[in-house]
C-alpha cells in the first residue's frame, strides 16, 4: 500500500438519515476517511454504529426511508453521489462490487454457478464471447478453490463457505478494484472463516483488490486488516495502522471494546472489561459526544460539544476531546507519541 | 420518573417518555406515529358508530314505518307528491288548507275539474276529524269558480282570492309564467317530501334503508360471532394436536370452503327453510371455514416458535401452552378478518335475500329492496341506489376497520 | 471453580451414556420407492460423557457437531435414538409426561434468541413468574416477592418497573436478563445454556458472562453451555467437550485442553479462533475440504478426510476416546505425538 499514490475512495463528511416515525435517525454522521489503493481496510463497531449503512452508501444501496443526506463519496476521484443510473450500473460491479453475511440469500437460488459468473460478465461487457469468458471463468474458481464440478451447482447445494466463495468470484470477474464485504464471515463456522479471510489476503496480494472488511469482530479485524477503522453510534471515532490500533488504541470506546474481547489465551490472568450502558437509539442520540454517557473518562465538555476527528498522531485519527484542545475545556490535552 | 439508574444498561429516555402518558394522550400520539393509518382508523371508527347506532336505534332516525304506506308510489327523492295541491300568494304565510279552510277564505278551482272534488273530499276529512277531536271547527271554504287555470293564478296573484286549487300536472308547465304565487302542499295540510323517495308500494326507502341496517348488523354480527367460535377453537386444537383427527378436520373444512360462498349459502339456506335464525346458521357454516384455515396455519407455525418451546421446557401443561402462549399469539390476525367477515357476511345476506331465500318478505332488507327494484332501474333509480350504497357503506366500513385494526393490533407499536 | 464438596454429593449430576439421534431425511415418495432405504441425518452418533454436580460443563463444535441435539436431549426436549440419559440417577427416556414435566422444574433452558424465546403478548414478569406457577402453585402469596428478588438479582432494576414491560420495550441485553431469571427462578440444578450470549451486543457480553458467572455461585448451579466459540466458553466453563459430526473427538480440564489439545481437530478449531493481537497472526493452515455431510459421515474416523496426520488406519477404524493426560482424553489414534 502507497502513501503516496491517491486513495481509491474518499469519504468526505458523508452523512445518512432514516425518517422514522418516531423522527430522523442519522446512522451515519460526518463521517469522513480514506481508502487506500490495495490496502485491507477493517471497519468495524457493534450493531447499529452505522458500518453495514456505511458499506451501502458506497455502492449507493440505501433505499427509502434511509438516504444520503450530506457529504461525497469519491471513487477515483469522482463522486459518486453525482453518477446517473447508467454510469451507477457501470461502478457497481465493474468498479465496486459487495459480498454479503447471508449468501444463501443473495445468490439467484435458480440459476447455477456458471450462469452467475457469466450473467456478471454479460451484464457489463454484453459483446464479450463465449470462449473468453469461459476461460475467465475458469481461470476465477481454480483460483478460489472452487472444484471444477461445482459450476454446474445451484446455491442451496453448495456450503455456507463454497458461496461466499462464489460471491468473491462474482466481485472479482470483472476486475473490481473494490471489494466491500459486509459481515461476510459472521454466519460461518470458524474453520472455514479463517480460510476465507486466508482467501481474501491472497486475492488481495495477487490482484491487488482493495478490500473493505465490515464486522463486528476486531479480532478478525486483527488477523486481516492493515488499517482500522472504529465506528460507533454513526460516528468515527478512530482510524489508524492495525498494529498501532492495537497496540495503543487512544478512543476510549475502542480501549474498552478491546478490553472486552474474549480470547482462548489461558494465560490472561485479566478480567474482561465490561462497558457500561448501551449503544444509543439514534433518533434522539446523547449530545456532543454520542460516547460520553458510557465513557469512563468523560468531561464537562463531552456532553456538550461534538469532537471532530482529529490526527494526534501521523496516521492516527482520533474522535475524542482527550486529545484536542477547545477554549471551554479545562482539562489537559494529552499528546501522542508519534 | 428520573429514578436512578441501577441497571448497568440504562433504560433509553425515549421509552420512559411513552410510558408517562396516559392511554388517552397515547391516543394522540398516535396521530404522530401512524400518519395516514390513524385517520383511517378514526374515520372508520366513526362511521361504524354511527352505523352501530342506526342498528340499535333505528326509531329515532327513521320518519316514518318503513312497512307503512305513506306515500304515493315510486315518488322520487324529494318530489312533493302529484295530486292535488294549494297554491296561494307567494308573499303569503299560509301553509296548509287549514289556515285558509273557514268560512272567510275564498278558494278557487276550475269548473267541473277534479280539483273540486278534491277540495271537498279534503274539507270532509278535517271537519270528520274535528268532529271526533270535539273541537267545534269546520271547513267550509267559499268556493270560486274558474274557466281555466291561468284566470285562477291570475286572481291569486292579484290577492283576489286566498288560495287555489288545481292538479300538479296541471300547474307545473303554468308556474314559471306566474312568479306571484307558490304551491304549499297537499290538501290535507301535509307539505311531507321524502328524502330518499317512495317505492312501489308506497314505503318511504329512507325508512326502509335504516331500518335495514338493524337487519343486517344483527345477520352479519350473529353469524360471524358464530363462525368465530365454532372455527377458532377447532382450528387451533386441530393445528396442536395434528394427526389424524386434524387430517380429517381439514379435509372437512376444505371442502367446505372449496363451494363458491353464495351457492352454499342456498343450499343451506333452501334446506332449513325461512326464518332469520336459519339464515344465520347458514351464513356462519359457510365462514367457519375461512377461521379454521387461518387459526390452524397460524397455530402451526407458532406452535414451533422458540417462546413455545421455552414454555415447553419449563414444563408448561399443554393445555396452558395453547391458551396463554398460543392462542394470544394467534388472535391478533383472526380478529382483523373477523371485521372483514363482517362485512361479507352482509353481503352474503344480501344475496340470500335477494333471492328470496330466508327472510319474510315484508322485512326491511337491503337485498329484499334490491330484488324488488332491479326492475325499475330506468324509471325508479332511487329504489336500488340507496340499498345499494348503504351495503358498500357498511361494508367498507368494516374493511376499513379490519385493516386498520392490523397496524394497532401489532405488539411493535411502542417500537421504533 | 468447584468448592470442595462433600464425597456423598460429588456425583454426576447428568450421565450421557452412548447417546445416539437420527433424524429421518425427509424425501419424496418417488424418490423413496427408487432409492428403497431410508436415510438419516445422525446429529448425535454415539456420545458418551458426564456433568458433575456444581461444574459448568462446555459442549463445542461447529455446524453438524450436534452440539444443540445433545442440549435438547440431556434435558429431555428430544428422546434419543438410542442410548440413555440419566439426571440425578433418573432415566429421563423412562418417565412418561407427566413425571417429566415435574422434573423440568430442575433443568432449565436459557436460549440464544432472546427476542424469540420470550412470548411477545405477555409481560416480562408474566414470563419469569410460570416456572412458579407452574411448580410452586401452592405457594402463590410469595410469587411476587420471588420475581422482585430475582428480577433485582439479575440487574433490573427497578424490578417494578421491569415486570410489566413487554419483550419489545426493553434492550437485547435486557432481554436476555429476563431469560435468565425466567430460567433460575425455580431454584433448578441444571442450567442448559444454548449459546446464551451470541446475539448479544460485543459490548454487552462480557456483563452477561459476569452474570452467569455469579448466578452459578450464587445458585449452585451446574450448567451445560453449548457454543461455537471456543473464546467465551473460556470464561464459563471448567470441562469442555469438543465435537465432530456427532462424535467427541475431545474431552477435559479446559485449561488442559485449551493449552495441549490433543485432537488434530481441536487443534484446528483453536487455531482458527481469531486473536485479537496483529502481532500473533495465524500461520497454520487450516484443514483441507468442509464438514462433511452428516447422512453420510466418512467411514472410520469422521475427520480423515480433513486430517493432516491421517493414515490408513484412520479410515478403517473409528478411533474410541482415550486417557492420554490425567483428566484430558482424545479420539485420535496417534494422538501421542502431541503429548
């Protein structure tokens, strides 16, 4: 991954709202980050922070009553937001493309393997040929691991891993350059969740694919990412280097969400930390800092105004008045070591 | 209730919000919620309780006996009847014969004409009903003489005379060409016009219509309260205990359910013979069905549901396990087709009267008044249009009610 | 942990004794008249295993395991195919429903869904309080007290305001609670927990393994806690078994099993578990192929065909659990090597 080299997406300030009946749920609000070319982006946050909305809106999948309410979304320098429905079936698959949590439902329970991955080509290159895109096709399943003889296979005969599988196929037949995979493992048993994230690092060192990887999970988070992202409550509230978000997380929801992970490391003498509260409704969501009504170090300032996110440290952005100062605050700014 | 928080997880300030109002302020927090939905509730509510009130109280709606004959036949909505009528100066206060029928009053007709002959016909009615109510009172209009019409209005207009008698036919081509006078009724003082118009053998169809509503709510409600509680029983005892006993409920209620409505209804109704109670019977056979199907897919399907077999695991009896934790489950959706069935049921009785089958003939019904008025379509359309609108009313609004009740009946409604 | 119980008490609470269940494959009727035999799906397939009074015994494995059969079976939900199922010395396959509908006073379930464990049309209290009424109903002046105290014991509080809500009005979190309570509320002995806290939020599940953690002191309890993930059965459970398409290819001391797991499979299994640390990324592979079939599980040892370590004997002969360590045994023939 280049630092140099512009990002494949930037998120500016992007926001989307659902009208409810009980009034507007922002579920996802301000947000704003990069993606970068070739990189594992690992978002996550638990239910309800807004990552799944998140993952939607890039490939613009949210439908009424939900919408984009504010912000850009730039793939390759263009945004999105402004495409017509003709240049939107070009990104969605062709550029972007989703992998689902429940593949049973997202595959076309009558059309088999094959026709999948050729309806796909056709769908974006309608003049390809037969033969070429017979041997795209093979070329895709032996890659994946698929058997030769499962192309002929309808999705309710084929297992909770072999689909995921063939969705990973669909995003990568046609040379996606962005691969969102929204809670792809969480209905799948854990042997075969550690071989597709195996799966998943090697498509991305081989064909360069930029993965997104949306979960609930940050343990898996650390076995695949390179970067993090830590959404909450619709908010960002920090993004940097996975070893760094690791090792020294600064936000602390994300200190307590990592104290709070089981593990079947039996040397761990420590208890789990056990977070306070709830996730907020987020039609009336808590003032400034929708984290400070759980947060065991919150300030006056907290309640009252909103943090932005905030670079503490060279790659490392945090959403947290800890480290930044505001004339009303009192307290101590703390810094980061680099 | 800003009580503290001991729960580790606090409880959203939203929901402690709901449960500080009252049911009436949740009523109208409800306009909030349901938008559209609530004003289709309300408006149905509304028409159904007027509807209600016509059925149980239809003596202080309806002006007349809807089996007396009040009128003249086939009179249409707000026709003043054809005959004979008194017309007297416009500006004049008079509105019946009695006022101008002494000794004082002058009174013109034509010559030899009928209209004669009405007026004394009129005069004898009163003065024989004065006599009887010993009042001392009598009629006796002096009489004018005319050779045509226009010289009576003429003299009318001209305040010569205080009143005029003369046929409507008569009159009508006449009255635009003199503006001086009005017609104020028929010669007995009766000045009565009927909303809705009479039929044909003189009932007034307003009357007739509300009385009909009595009939069909006591029809439709009876036999779908019937239906109701023969089918939802069976169906879910069939649905929990399954076996044998439920495969041959079912296909017994399947080809029930399988004969077009209306035919079974006939032939139920043919054999039992005439009387309302046998109508009834026969519209509820026909709808036990349509609940057994619903509550036996519905037990079904809960039966399997994860709270069930919680209960099961707790050691729940069954005979618990089907009427706390199954049947309440279930009842929501029934009770949304009960108001449709309602509804159908109406229609149904309709039909069967309209056939003749079932009720006495006299009886005010809807369907009996459709089947006597199909043939005066052209002539009379009064006759079957209010019967006719006022089965679509009552329909609708029990459709109305049944489909609204849907949202409201839906445990989620406090969710976001 | 288990307090130093008296010799007379330290029994098994449960006996799991060569339990099998098949389920009959539901086919058509042509292809029943093609295919003449019958198949099954062989959830359970011979297991045998004991819980002992006081512990928190940990049942494991993927999808197919029958980990969730077994659940069902040990607290009489099911009736085995074969085998038996003894709580406290009764043969739960002998009593007939009425008897078993008295003893499930003392077996309690907590579910995994708690939205739809709970009946959506009665209050929580209503709920919670049926185990009372259903098994103490002489004793029907105390009932409320009971559901205040074990509602407050739970952690909702106010209790007051908790037992006349409805299942949709409170948080996941919450709900769970009241499945809680609603399952030791009967004072039982066995606690069967169905992955009690999958469906929770991240951030609520440790506060609700503290919970059951406590509650188990608090109530004497022995639980049996089935789940798929080998990290939170860490925090709960003193025993584990570890299964595999309806055999236990492992089975012991936690601590023993999770630091030398002697079974290829179990080794497998705790390597595949994400560790929350970018630093200890996975390096071993993961076996070959997926779970097979469960109608027509490979012959001899089920795991051969997936087996790093696999020889021909692995396909002949199904492997019998064996002592390797004290208190730590294994269904694996070369399972040495590992020692």
């Amino acid at each position: 991954m280049n630092d140099t080299t512009p990002p494949l997406v930037q998120i500016r300030d992007l926001s989307v709202t659902y009208k409810t009946r009980l009034g507007d749920t922002s579920a996802v609000d301000k947000v704003s980050f990069d993606i970068r070319r070739g990189e594992i982006l690992g978002l996550v946050g638990e239910s309800g922070c807004g990552k799944s909305t998140l993952g939607k809106a890039l490939l613009r999948m949210i439908m009424p009553p939900g919408r984009i309410s504010a912000g850009q979304i730039l793939f390759n320098g263009e945004d999105i937001l402004t495409f017509d429905d003709k240049r939107l079936r070009d990104y969605r698959g062709r550029q972007a493309s989703m992998i689902f949590q429940d593949p049973m439902t997202s595959l076309n329970p009558v059309q088999t393997v094959e026709q999948h991955l050729t309806e796909a080509i056709q769908v974006h290159d309608a003049g390809a040929e037969s033969q070429s895109m017979a041997r795209r096709i093979q070329a895709l399943i032996e890659r994946l691991g698929i058997m030769q003889s499962r192309l002929a296979s309808y999705p309710h005969q084929l297992s909770g891993g072999m689909r995921q599988r063939v969705m990973i196929g669909l995003g990568l037949v046609l040379n996606a350059g962005l691969i969102i995979a929204d809670e792809a493992t969480t209905s799948l048993d854990v042997i075969v969740e550690a071989k597709l994230v195996d799966q998943l690092r090697e498509i991305r060192d081989e064909y360069g694919v930029t993965i997104l990887a949306i979960t609930h999970n940050i343990a898996l988070v650390a076995e695949m990412a390179d970067r993090v992202a830590v959404m909450y409550a619709g908010n960002l509230v920090e993004l940097g280097e996975v070893n760094r978000i690791f090792d020294r997380p600064l936000h602390p929801y994300t200190q307590g969400l990592l104290a709070s992970v089981p593990t079947t490391e039996i040397n761990e003498r420590k208890e789990l930390y056990k977070m306070p509260g709830e996730p907020p409704n987020l039609a009336r969501p808590p003032s400034g800092c929708r984290f400070h009504p759980r947060c065991p170090v919150a300030m006056p300032i907290c309640s009252r105004y909103r943090p932005g996110l905030n670079e503490a440290a060279p790659g490392h952005w945090v959403h947290c008045w800890l480290y930044q100062d505001h004339p009303e605050k009192e307290e101590k700014t703390l810094k980061v070591a680099a | 209730m800003e009580e503290k928080q001991t729960t580790p997880e606090a409880v959203p300030q939203w929901q402690l919000d709901l449960d500080k109002v009252g049911f009436v302020r949740r009523l109208f927090l409800a306009r909030k919620w349901y938008g559209g939905d609530w004003w289709f509730v309300a408006v149905s509510a509304v028409l159904l309780l007027f509807i209600i009130l016509l059925g149980v109280a239809p003596q202080w709606f309806a002006p007349y006996d809807p089996r007396e004959e009040v009128g003249p036949a086939l009179l249409a909505p707000g026709e003043v009847p054809l005959g004979y009528v008194l017309v007297v100066p416009a500006g004049s206060s008079v509105t019946s014969i009695k006022e101008i029928g002494t000794n004082q009053n002058n009174i013109g007709f034509v010559v030899g004409s009928p209209a004669s002959q009405a007026l004394r016909k009129t005069t004898d009615e009163l003065n024989a009903a004065e006599k009887e109510a010993g009042s001392g009172i009598t009629y006796q209009p002096r009489p004018r003489r005319y050779e045509t019409n226009e010289l009576g209005l003429t003299d009318l207009t001209e305040g010569k005379i205080d009143g005029f008698v003369a046929s409507m036919e008569e009159l009508e081509p006449l009255l635009p060409n003199f503006p001086g006078v009005k017609v104020v009724g028929d010669l007995s003082g009766n000045t009565r016009t009927f909303a809705l118009g009479t039929n044909q053998i003189g009932q007034d169809v307003l009357s007739r219509v509300i009385w009909g509503t009595r009939i069909a709510l006591i029809v439709g409600l009876s036999s779908a309260i019937a239906a109701f509680l023969l089918g939802v029983p069976l169906g879910l005892i069939s649905g929990f205990v399954g076996g044998p006993f439920d495969r041959i409920l079912t296909m017994l209620m399947d080809s029930l359910y399988s004969f077009p409505g209306l035919i079974l209804a006939i032939a139920i109704a043919a054999v039992l013979g005439a009387g309302i109670g046998n109508v009834i019977v026969a519209i509820a056979v026909l709808y036990i069905p349509t609940y057994f199907r619903i509550v036996r897919g519905q037990t079904l399907s809960v039966k399997n549901d994860l709270y069930v077999e919680a209960a099961r695991s707790l050691g729940t009896p069954p005979w618990q396990i089907l009427t706390k934790y199954i049947l309440p489950n279930v009842i929501p959706s029934v009770v949304i087709i009960f108001s449709v069935n309602v509804a159908d049921a109406i229609l149904t009785e309709a039909g069967l009267s309209f056939l003749g089958l079932g009720l006495p003939p006299d009886t005010p019904d809807w369907g009996i008044d459709l089947a006597r008025g199909q043939d005066y379509i052209r002539r009379a359309w009064w006759l079957i249009t209010y019967p006719g609108l006022m089965v679509s009313l009552v329909t609708l609004s029990f459709s109305m009610l049944g489909e609204s009740l849907a949202e409201i009946l839906n445990p989620r409604l406090a969710e976001l | 942990m288990n307090a130093q119980l008296s010799p007379q008490l330290q029994d098994n609470l449960v006996e799991i004794q060569d339990l099998k269940k098949w389920f009959p494959v539901q086919k058509s009727f042509l292809d029943q008249l093609l295919a003449g035999r019958k198949d099954f799906v062989r959830a359970v397939d011979g297991v045998s295993f004991n819980i002992r009074r006081g512990e928190a015994f940990g049942l494991a494995g993927e999808s197919g395991s029958g980990k969730t059969t077994i659940g069902r079976l040990a607290i009489g939900l099911e009736t085995p195919t074969e085998g038996k199922v003894l709580f406290d010395g009764i043969d739960l396959g002998r009593q007939n429903e009425r008897e078993l509908r008295h003893l499930r006073r003392r077996m309690q379930v907590i579910f995994q869904d708690p939205m739809a464990s709970l009946n959506p049309r009665m209050t929580l209290g209503d709920s919670v309080v049926q185990g009372l009424k259903i098994h103490y109903p002489e004793a029907a002046e105390k009932h409320r007290d009971t559901l205040l105290d074990i509602f407050e014991r739970v952690g909702l509080s106010p209790a007051r305001y908790f037992i006349n809500k409805y299942p949709h009005q409170i948080s996941g979190g919450q709900r769970q609670r009241v499945v809680i309570a609603r399952a030791l509320i009967t004072r039982p002995d066995l606690v069967l927990a169905d992955e009690p806290i999958a469906m929770a939020d991240v951030s609520v599940r440790a506060l609700l393994l503290e919970l059951m953690v406590q509650l188990k002191q608090e109530f004497n309890l022995t639980y049996l806690f089935i789940t798929h993930d080998l990290a939170t059965a860490k925090y709960i459970c003193d025993r584990i078994g570890i299964l595999y398409l309806g055999r236990m290819a492992e089975i012991g001391d936690l601590k023993e099993v999770y630091s030398h797991p002697l079974h290829p499979y179990t080794q497998a299994l705790m390597a595949a578990v994400p560790v929350p640390d970018p630093h200890k990324r996975r390096t071993q592979t993961m076996p070959a192929g997926e779970i097979p079939n469960p109608i027509n599980p490979p012959s001899g040892c089920r795991f051969h065909p997936r087996c790093p370590i696999a020889q021909e004997i692995c396909s002949q002969v199904e492997p019998e659990l064996r002592e390797l360590r004290p208190g730590h045994q294994a269904a694996c023939h070369f399972a040495e090597q590992f020692l």
